[in-house]
C-alpha cells in the first residue's frame, strides 16, 4: 500500500494480514511494545547448558499484572533490583521453549528493538526442540547454539555495541 502527501512526499507499509481478532491483535501489539521496551529476550547459562528466557520487568503493578498472563506466567518479586526511590520490581519471566516460541512468533511482526533477538531465540528453541530427549539430557549442543548464545550476549550487552 502506498501513501502519498503533497508536503510529506509518499511512504509505503506493508498491510499484514492478520488472522485474530481485533482485541487479541491489540493484546498482541500491546505485549510487543511491553517487551521491546521493558524486556527481555536472550539466554542465560547457570551451568553448563543455556535456558532460554523472555521477561519483563517494571515497578508499576498494575503495568505487569497485564503482563504477566500474556508471557503464560506469574510475578515475581526482584528484590535485588530496586530504582532509587526504592521500589519493588516484579518480573514475570517465561522460560519454557514452547510458550517462549509461541510468544515470540506472534508477537515478531510487532517488535522493532528487539526483533533480531526474537528471531535468535525462536531458532535455538526449534533446535532445541528438534533434539532427542537423550541428547537433551546429556548435555547435547549444536554448533549453531553457540553462536546463537554470542550473537544474544553481543546484542544484549549494555551501553555502545
């Protein structure tokens, strides 16, 4: 589709076809811009093996009572990170493969920050889930996984890349 203004010149967009409902699309955009802006999307390593994680963090209650059920999860208090004014921070993190790659598939054609990030982490979910449980359970690791783990470190990392 084009658009065109005399004094703005023309712009072209793309119209998505989009197969919910208008409530669950506005639902959708919703938790796109909650996660690009207030989120985050990448993979730790406690131990040996990586855990994929999607969160959100914030102070305001109201702000992550919506959140929380979108990520398929509950709050949780992060007592270690508080702002200034001392205030509580809740996250409500999702670290199950399956939601993360169900959540991060419909909100992708939404997310504009941290859209790579999503991209990185649905394709080490697919990889992961296209494993054997044996290979799973030893401790198994495509060569791929590693660089998707370095690609998220890179982009997740704070202050000039």
């Amino acid at each position: 589709m084009k658009v065109s203004d005399d004094k703005m010149g023309s712009i072209e967009f793309e119209v998505m076809e989009y197969s919910k409902g208008v409530d669950e699309l506005i639902d959708t955009v919703w938790l796109a811009c909650a996660v690009d802006g207030e989120g985050y999307i990448g993979l730790e390593k406690p131990g040996t093996w990586y855990v994929p994680e999607v969160s959100v963090a914030n102070t305001s209650l109201e702000f992550m009572e919506k959140v929380a059920p979108m990520l398929k999860t509950n709050l949780i208090p992060v007592n270690w990170w508080r702002y200034r004014n001392n205030k509580l921070a809740l996250a409500a993190r999702q670290r199950s493969m399956k939601k993360i790659r169900e959540i991060l598939s419909s909100i992708l054609p939404f997310l504009i920050i941290k859209r790579r990030r999503a991209e990185l982490l649905i394709e080490y979910c697919q990889i992961r889930e296209s494993m054997t449980n044996t290979d799973r359970r030893l401790g198994v690791h495509d060569s791929r996984e590693y660089v998707i783990y370095s690609l998220l470190k890179m982009l997740n990392k704070k202050g000039r890349v």
